[in-house]
C-alpha cells in the first residue's frame, strides 16, 4: 500500500543521510577473490559499512556482475569489480585495506595445509601486486592455511622492501565467533555479552580457545570434560562445516561475518578509534615468529600486542602442544618464499 510504501522510503532515505553523516574520512578498500564463496557476502557486507567510501571488487573472473550488483546498494560506498590481472593495479590504487579471501577451499578429508600447494602462489602474487601498486596499506589475510599464507605474505613483502609488521593480520575472527557461540550455547549464556580470547594459530590444534580468561567467568564448577568438548568443537568448527557442506566447500557465511567485523575494527583503529580483536600477526609474545593474541589496532595497524595471559594447566598443556606444528607452518612458508 502507499503507507507501506511512503514507511520504506523514509527508512531509505533516512538510512541514507545517517550514511553520510557518518562519512567521516575516505576510505577504500579491496576485497581479492570477491567472486568467491566468502567473496560475495564479503562484499556486500563491506559495502554496508559506512566507514567505506570506495569499495574494489577483484577476482579473476565473476566481479563484473558482482560489481554490478553489490553496486546498487544505497550506501556511502562506490562499488566497482575489476576482473582478471589486467585490472589488478587500478583495483589496489589507493587502497587502505586489502581483505584476501581468494584460493581454494577445503573437501572432506582434506587438512588446511593440503591447500598450501595452490594457495601459496595465489597469496605471495596478491601480496606482491599490494605491495607494487598500495605500499602502506593493511592486509587482512583470509586464505589458507593462515599459518603459512601470514609468513608467506611478510617474507613477500620484506623481499620488496615495503613489509610493515604492523599492517599484516591473519583473519583469525571465525575462531573467536565460534567459541563465543558454542560457550553461549553450552553455559546457557546471552552471546552478546560473551568474550572468549582465542590464541594461537588457526588450523587444528594449533587453534587455542582461552575458556579461562572468558567472560562471564567459567563457573569453577566446570566439568574437564566440558571445558575439553568446547576446545575440540572451537578447534574443529572449519572440519564440522566442511563435512555438513559435504563437498561444496568451507565455511563462507560465517566467514564473511567474521571478516567483516575484523575489517570493521581495522576501519576504526584507522580512523582513530579503540578497538581490540585476536589477530594472527608477527609477534614477540612467544618464541614463535608469528602468534595470535588479543591486539589493539590504530592508526597504523598494530598498535600494541596484549600477551596471552594467565593460562589454566589444560590450556597450558594445549599451548606447548601446538608450538612445534605452528613453528613448521611457519617455516614452510618462509621456505616458500626463498624458493619462489
Ligand atoms: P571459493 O573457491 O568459493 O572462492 C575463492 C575465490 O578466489 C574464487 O572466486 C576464485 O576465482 C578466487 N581466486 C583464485 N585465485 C585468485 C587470484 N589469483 N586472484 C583473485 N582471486 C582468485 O573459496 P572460499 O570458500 O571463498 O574460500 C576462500 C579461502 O578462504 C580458502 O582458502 C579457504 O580455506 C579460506 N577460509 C579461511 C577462513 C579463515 O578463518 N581464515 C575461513 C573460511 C575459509
Ligand atoms: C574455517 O575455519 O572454517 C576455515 O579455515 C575453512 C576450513 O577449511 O576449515
């Protein structure tokens, strides 16, 4: 009816002036392998963040429609899909912060490292092109195995010159949605007022949710084998949807969701707010070169590198674990980049 309708466009074109109102600096940002299964709610979760004023949509085929498309939406952002390398450098021009979700992901049976062989080149050229054509800008790095795909883009970058330690991050957001979610769900808690810092890497049980330090606090009375379900089902969310996908794929909607958040906290650091995310970056917490932990992110990126905290036995047992496949992982990927 008139109503309905008259009702729609007031909500419209308020949401609009709320946009622009919200403006704020200009900001442009590229999602690489925007055509893909978390490329195209990505986008299109990006292109709803009013901190965005440019939006490049890249991959190697499919960007013109999802351009087309996701450019349509009323909100501050200019969309525009560039497709193929050709189109790369004008996609990178400017950018502020580069979000890569593109490779292959897993089938059944398969590990995160099993996709290294393809993913590996595909992240070190992305990275290169970022750093040729938006020297300076954050990377966020989605693709797997993100224990390697992280060193592999720093080494890249260092190679060129242009590497800033405080600019790369691994996407590690999912690993922190998941244990928020399973903890609400097991403690009968309301999620939104559920934190659960998780450390470490991200593939298997190099995946380290911190029960310990969440919050609400962990009732004492909190069966071990409680604790050990919610770490394994936190350390095996990719694997459970991979299998219910059945073939088709891994996680691209929670992803997405994931992404978006981390690169919304990145926005903000940038634009001189405060916000604290886990992030998979180059570290001096522990011996490892590379380590995820709580970070404040600012201006530049990286601002400070929380430590990991007070740990229970379990996690402590957990962390000493992971160490010597996340300490591989990382040199695979350094080796990668001697070798190439
Ligand atoms: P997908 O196959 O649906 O999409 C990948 C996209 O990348 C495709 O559109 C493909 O054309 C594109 N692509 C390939 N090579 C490219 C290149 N050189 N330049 C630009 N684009 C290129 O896969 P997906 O489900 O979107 O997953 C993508 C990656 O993200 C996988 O490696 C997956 O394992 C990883 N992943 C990571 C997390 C995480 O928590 N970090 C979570 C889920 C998935
Ligand atoms: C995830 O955690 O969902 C992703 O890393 C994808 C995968 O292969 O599990």
């Amino acid at each position: 009816s008139a109503r309905v309708l008259a009702q729609t466009w007031k909500a419209v074109s308020e949401s609009a002036a709320e946009f622009s109102t919200r403006a704020g600096k200009e900001r442009k940002v590229a999602v690489l392998g925007a055509a893909g299964g978390i490329g195209q709610p990505l986008s299109l979760l990006m292109k709803m963040n009013p901190q965005v004023s440019q939006l490049s949509l890249y991959d190697v085929a499919g960007t013109r429609g999802v351009g087309a498309d996701v450019s349509h939406i009323n909100s501050r952002a200019q969309a525009k899909g560039f497709e193929g390398p050709d189109q790369l450098a004008d996609a990178l021009k400017g950018c502020d912060l580069v979000i890569i979700p593109a490779g292959v992901p897993r089938k059944p049976g398969m590990t995160r490292d099993d996709l290294f062989k393809i993913n590996a080149g595909i992240v070190k050229g992305l990275v290169e092109a970022c750093g040729k054509h938006c020297p300076g800008a954050i990377l966020n790095i989605i693709s797997n195995p993100v224990n390697s795909t992280v060193p592999i883009a720093a080494e890249a970058l260092r190679k060129m010159g242009v590497y800033d330690k405080r600019k790369l991050m691994g996407v590690t957001t999912l690993d922190v949605v998941r244990a928020k979610t399973f903890y609400a769900e097991k403690l009968g808690l309301d999620v939104s007022q559920v934190d659960v810092p998780v450390v470490g890497g991200h593939a298997g049980i190099t995946i380290l949710p911190l029960f310990s330090q969440a919050t609400p606090t962990m009732p004492s009375s909190t069966p071990a084998d409680v604790i050990d379900a919610l770490t394994k089902r936190t350390q095996d969310g990719g694997t459970e949807v991979v299998e219910a996908k059945a073939g088709k794929g891994s996680a691209t909607l929670s992803m997405a969701y994931a992404a978006a958040l981390f690169a919304d906290a990145c926005l903000r650091g940038m634009n001189g707010a405060t916000a604290t995310e886990c992030t998979y970056v180059e570290s001096e917490v522990t011996d490892l070169p590379f380590f995820a932990t709580k970070v404040k992110l600012g201006t530049e990126g990286v601002e400070t590198i929380h430590p990991i905290g007070s740990m229970s036995d379990y996690e402590k047992e957990a962390f000493a674990a992971m160490k010597p496949e996340l300490a591989a992982s990382i040199e695979k990927g350094f080796k990668f980049v001697r070798e190439n």
